[in-house]
C-alpha cells in the first residue's frame, strides 16, 4: 500500500541542495525548486507550499535560496545503478539546480546493500518509496494503527525490572513489555522491534504489528518495549554506546531467558523505535551496535547533551557522524512536524528539531542511504495524529527485504 493512498496532499521533499526526483506514487508532486534556506527567511516560517519552496516563501527551502532554478539533475541520488549487496561506487549525484535539469555525476558511494551481515537472508528491496515527503494536517489514521477485526491479538506481557547490580544504569527500576506473535514457536530465532519510552507507544506499536504480520506485510517479529530509568535524557540523549550495551546484555538476555524466545543475531532483523529523545536512543543501538532499522519520530536530533567528543549532543549525527562515516546497511524513517520543539530557534542553537531531522536526511541522502523522510505540516511534537496515519506504511517500508 503506497502511502500516497492514505495520505493526503502528499508531496516529495526538497532537503538540503538538491531535491527528490519525482516518485511513482499516485498523487506525488515534485515540491518548489527553492533553496536551502531563504534570503532574508526566518527557519521554519510558516506557510504553506509557496512558489519556490516546499516550506513556503521565506520558510527553510523558501524562495530565494541556495537554487534558485530547476531541479537536481536526472542522474539523481539513485540513477546510475544502485548495488544490491554491499554499497559500492555506482551511485550518482545531480548538481544544484540553475534552471535546467543537469545530468548527474559521479557520486560519492552506491546505496548500501541489504544484506548487512554475513550469512543474513535479507535483501535489497530497491528504492521504492525512498527519499524525502511532506503531509499536511488533518491527519487521518490508518485501519491497521489500531485492533482490526478478525486479526488475532499477539500475547502482551509486562514486568518491572531491577536495575539493582546493573553495570550501565545503576538504581531503581523500569518497565518492560514483550510482544510475542501468533504462531511463534518458542526459543525459535525471530526478528525484534525494540521500543523506547514503550509503554508510552505500546499499545499502538503492537496492534499494528499484529495487523500486518497477519496480512503478511513485515516478517513475524518480536517486541520488546522498554521505559527510561531515573534519568531519561541521559540514557537516551546521550551519544555513546552505553545505552546499546544495557540493552544487548541486560535486557535482551532477560526477556529471551524468561519468556523462551530467541530474538535473531542477524542485525537486517533487529529494529528500532523511538519518540523525542527515543529516536537518538534507537540511534546509538545502530550507530554503536547491531541493529540496522529505526523508525522514529519527532526525534531529538538536537543538542540536549553534549561531551567532549560529541559537543552538539545528537546534532552530531547529521552534522558529522552520518556525513563524515563509511555507508553502514542502515534503513531509517524520520518524522518531525513544522510545529515542533525548537520552531523558532536558528540553526546556530543546535534546538530546532525540524532543522535537526531536515540535517539528517540531507545527510543521509547525500551518502546514499534507504531513508524515508516525512515533514508533517500543522503537527507538533510526536503528533498521535501523525503516527496514527504514518506508522503502518512506515513499519511496511522499514522491513522490505527481510523474509516474511
């Protein structure tokens, strides 16, 4: 289901210089051939579609910008050949738009391989439904974002865990819920969707699962949905690999020994999820670990907590990590709502949540990476209006290529 059928007013992207080309979804349009960000233009003014930007004239790709002409040439991000296993040099690149499409040239890298890891059955499912999307309010959910009729509920399981004698995050307690599907057998090697901030998102996370493993639309796949500690900001905010280490040696070990399932060591089988500050949560456990799918949404691509080693916090990923790195055999969903935190901040605070997903997708773009990106107009911070008409589709993207 293409998610042009379901969501209205839906329109390709411009991010950063150069913009999507057009997509063979029903009703797509290509947004205005505006810049970057418009002379004289405050980040983030409101408007709608304007002649020369996808934000309105004046806003972040208003009139004015950085490309002033046409669209990035026909040998876009993708043409040229895309290599199905393991990236490569095929990709090509089309230049800034000066008023007549240009041919592209070489690109820096292929497009990532979905393979991912030796001996993984996944595969590259092609650049389908890729790139860089804008809806607008109101939003509508989708059946499959709550209990449909006839679909057999997976068994939903909640407990509360000690984090006396944890080697990361030390004191207190956390709840964690687990999803097994129907039809799992047990301790047999299944896929996992790790949650953050679950019980916040639980309820919708597993009905949709539900939905679309029973329509055979994502593999049969686990759940495990876990609450912040104590200190939320600083497991989930912070850019290090303590938070993938909990959960690969804490929690994961506990809910596969207590529940008798056996969540799958090929990393094109181990997803992640996370709201606000939940998305650089989910992340670290792609960026420091093996988890190679993330969905999130609003996410806190800001800088909340800063080090020595990363000074802008989770700003880094767009601004250095992601640009300054080999490709990794990551798929990513983004989603952020022009009524976000941070709207009226610059660019130079590092506390604009649009501009800081907007930074990520252009640099996921410019390396070549399976992403979606969805710029949400009228929405706000994780906006349940969003999630409800964007999740199913979005969880159907993130899985192509793994075996159902």
């Amino acid at each position: 289901m293409l998610m042009t059928k379901t969501l209205p007013a839906l329109v390709l992207l411009a991010v950063g210089a150069a913009s999507c080309s057009p997509s063979s979804n029903d009703g797509a349009t290509v947004a205005g051939s505006g810049g970057r960000s418009a002379t004289g233009g405050a980040a983030n003014a409101t408007g709608g579609a304007g002649t020369g930007g996808a934000l309105g004239t004046g806003g972040v790709l208003g009139t004015g910008g950085a490309s002033t002409g046409g669209a990035p040439g026909t040998g876009g991000a993708d043409t040229g050949g895309t290599t199905p296993v393991g990236g490569g040099t095929g990709g090509t690149q089309g230049g800034a738009g000066s008023g007549v499409p240009t041919a592209g040239t070489s690109g820096a890298a292929g497009r990532p391989g979905g393979g991912g890891s030796a001996g993984s059955l996944a595969s590259d499912p092609g650049t389908a439904d890729d790139g860089d999307y804008m809806i607008s309010s109101p939003f509508k959910a989708a059946p499959e974002f709550g209990v449909m009729a006839g679909v057999a509920k997976g068994r939903r399981m909640t407990f509360t865990m000690s984090n006396v004698g944890s080697k990361y995050y030390p004191g207190g307690s956390r709840t964690v819920q687990v999803y097994i599907p129907v039809g799992y057998v047990d301790n047999t090697p299944a896929p996992v969707m790790v949650v953050q901030d679950g019980t916040q998102y639980g309820n919708e996370v597993m009905n949709v699962m539900d939905n679309l493993i029973a329509a055979k639309k994502i593999p049969m796949m686990l759940g495990v949905l876990i609450n912040p500690g104590t200190d939320r900001s600083g497991e989930y905010d912070t850019v290090s690999d303590v938070y993938y280490h909990f959960v690969s040696e804490e929690v994961l070990p506990k809910v596969e020994m207590d529940y008798k399932i056996k969540i799958t060591t090929d990393p094109q089988g181990r997803g992640a999820m996370g709201g606000s500050s939940g998305a650089p949560a989910a992340m670290g456990l792609a960026w420091f670990g093996d988890f190679t799918r993330l969905l999130t949404y609003s996410g806190t691509f800001v800088n909340l907590k800063s080090s020595t080693m990363y000074p802008h916090g989770a700003w880094e990923y767009g601004e250095n990590l992601i640009p300054k790195s080999d490709v990794r055999p990551l798929r990513i969903f983004l989603e952020v709502g022009s009524m976000d935190n941070g709207a009226n901040e610059t660019a130079a605070s590092y506390r604009n949540w649009a501009l800081g997903n907007m930074n990520l997708a252009a640099a996921l773009k410019a390396k070549g990476y399976h992403y979606r990106f969805v710029y949400a107009i009228g929405a706000g911070h994780v906006d349940g209006g969003v999630r409800g008409q964007t999740m199913p589709q979005a969880m159907e993207w993130l899985w192509r290529g793994y075996p159902k």
